[in-house]
C-alpha cells in the first residue's frame, strides 16, 4: 500500500492551498507520470498540464522518473507539490512568468540568436533555490547551466556570459533532486566557479568520523532528545545514545559563503535552518562542522534578530565536546554565545 498527499489550489476559487490524501492498495504504474494520469481520470478537477517536473517531498523530480525508484528513496508514503506553490494557479500548475523574464537578461548578449528552447528546460532549476524568498533578483540555478550552454556553443562571448553572472554564483545552493540532477549543475557550477576564481568553501569537520565511530559511551544521554546538523555519522551515534530528532531542514546550505557578499540572505538561510531544528523539539542542535557553529552559535543574535524570535534554553553543542560528555570529561563551554545548559 502507498499513500500519497497531493497538492491542490485553484486560484480561480481557493483562498489556501490544500492537500488531498491518495491510498493505492496495488499499482503497476512505471513511472510518476502515469500516477498522476491514473489521479487524474478518477479525479477530473486535478490538474498538471504540461508539467514536466515537481517535488516529492521537497525534492525535485521529473514524472517520466521510475515509480519504483522514487518510493525506495521515501517509502511508501509521498507527498507531491508544485514545483514553487506560491505561484500554482491550478495544482502542479504554475505561473512561470519570473522564470520566463530572466531570458531577457541573456537575450541583450545574444542578440539575434534565439535560444530560448534550450531556456525553458531549465525551469525546474529556477525553482530549485530558496534564495529568491530573499532576493527577488536572483536570476536563479538555471541560469548558471544555461551560461555554462551559451558559452560552450558562443565561446567568443564568454567573457560577457561570465561578466552576467558573477555576481549571481555566489548565491549557488546545490538543487535537491530525489533521484539525479539530469542537468549536472553542480559540475557546472563549480566548472563555472574556476573560470571566475571563485572558491566555495568545503565542510570544515571538528572531529573524524573515525572518532564518531569509536565514541566511548559511558554517560547517559537517553533522556536528551538532540538535532544534528548535516552529519550522518553524528546521527548515527545519536540514535545510540540519546533520541535522534530529525528537521526538514537538517541538510539545508547554511550561507557560509553568502555571508561575506550579502548578509541578509545568509542571515535568513542560517535562520531559518536553527529555528527549524529549535522547533523540532530538540533539546539542543549538534554539529560537525566549524562554519555551521559559527554561523548558528557565533550569529545567534543576529539570526534571532533576523528571524523576529528567540531562543529560549536552546544551543549549540560542538561533536567534539559531545564526545567529551559522553565520556564523563568535564568542560567549560567559553566560545558559546548561547549559554549551554547540558546538566
């Protein structure tokens, strides 16, 4: 048995959106596309147009995609969207005009070749990004892997192609695919990235995951329900010993590489990643990697301002001093910002 949420909005007669549950006892649909087909005959109001690709469960996926691989990777339980739901005008439907407009951009380069049809298969990518909740000019993901196509088509414009987005890389956030990223962008991205010397900065880990792995478990934690920040090994560890609280956004980019270029928007990423996990219900959130500890310890006042919260007896602890406690050592906790109250 599958069950399946659906997303359904009319804007002619909605005021929310709204989503519709689906039980399947047995199926022998191949791919997502004749899923949707089959909701559609029994259901006539649903719609998808000519849709090509949505999310499951807030990762993209394209419906001509195996039914059979997409529920390995969620389950047996999937819920399906529009690929932006603001912009839905009738269920997996959307208003595509923001998208459409950043052509324009390419267009003044171009002149009189037309590449629009290589353009508008990019679409998914456009939506793939949070950034344009914070910045509405973002010419969005899609954009790098059309830059990335003219110049390899246009070699003689490549310094103007690369000149259009230099300024817009440093916004990349690597697209959630459920399956593979047909479109390779981050391959892209970082072959991108060397043309314009621009260096993205990698996971920075506080202790080996060798030293995860041979943790010495003599404290109890079972009481302690625990967040862990983008780290499956820590995870691991913390299924053992405490109680694993999981988060939408627990492999959400933190804005590291933002911060120095535009604070607001890694301010509002880094912010909405720590009070996803405060409130997950987690006691604290854990992490494994020194610029995520600077950004949601070292910021914390700046991402509670730019959240228009506070944090209330929540904080931040370091792998390296949860192993610590795990062994009965006793540490003070002098670089936090926000005060840990682990006894």
């Amino acid at each position: 048995m599958v069950e399946i949420s659906l997303f359904r909005f009319d804007k002619k007669i909605d005021l929310e959106s709204y989503y519709k549950p689906y039980i399947y006892e047995h199926f022998e649909f191949l791919t997502l596309r004749e899923l949707l087909l089959d909701i559609k005959r029994n259901d006539p109001y649903f719609k998808f147009g000519k849709t090509e690709f949505v999310k499951i469960n807030e990762k993209i996926v394209n419906l001509d995609e195996n039914l059979d691989e997409i529920f390995k990777k969620t389950g047996n339980f999937i819920k399906i969207s529009a690929l932006c739901q603001t912009r839905s005008t009738k269920d997996l439907i959307i208003n595509n005009d923001d998208f459409i407009k950043t052509y324009d951009r390419f267009s003044e380069i171009l002149g009189q070749n037309n590449e629009k049809e290589f353009f508008l298969k990019l679409e998914p990518l456009f939506y793939s990004s949070k950034i344009r909740e914070f910045k509405e000019d973002f010419l969005g993901n899609s954009a790098f892997v059309f830059a990335n196509y003219l110049i390899e088509k246009f070699p003689c414009k490549k310094d103007e192609i690369l000149n259009l987005i230099k300024d817009e890389i440093i916004y990349y956030i690597k697209p959630q695919f459920l399956l593979k990223d047909p479109f390779k962008t981050d391959e892209i991205v970082k072959n991108l990235a060397k043309m314009l010397n621009l260096n993205f900065s990698k996971k920075e880990n506080i202790i080996s995951d060798e030293e995860i792995k041979n943790a010495t478990k003599k404290v109890d934690f079972s009481k302690f329900n625990i967040a862990v920040y983008s780290d499956k090994n820590l995870q691991n560890l913390v299924k053992v010993v405490a109680n694993l609280v999981n988060f939408e956004l627990e492999n959400e980019n933190i804005g590291y590489d933002i911060l120095k270029f535009d604070e607001k928007v890694a301010l509002n990423l880094a912010g909405e990643i720590l009070f996803n996990a405060y409130d997950s219900g987690a006691d604290f959130l854990l992490v494994n990697d020194k610029r995520a500890f600077y950004m949601f310890d070292a910021l914390s006042k700046e991402l509670q301002k730019a959240q228009n919260r506070s944090l209330n007896n929540f904080y931040i602890l370091m792998a390296d001093e949860f192993l610590s406690l795990l062994k009965g050592e006793k540490i003070e906790f002098k670089n936090h910002k926000l005060e840990v109250k682990i006894l």
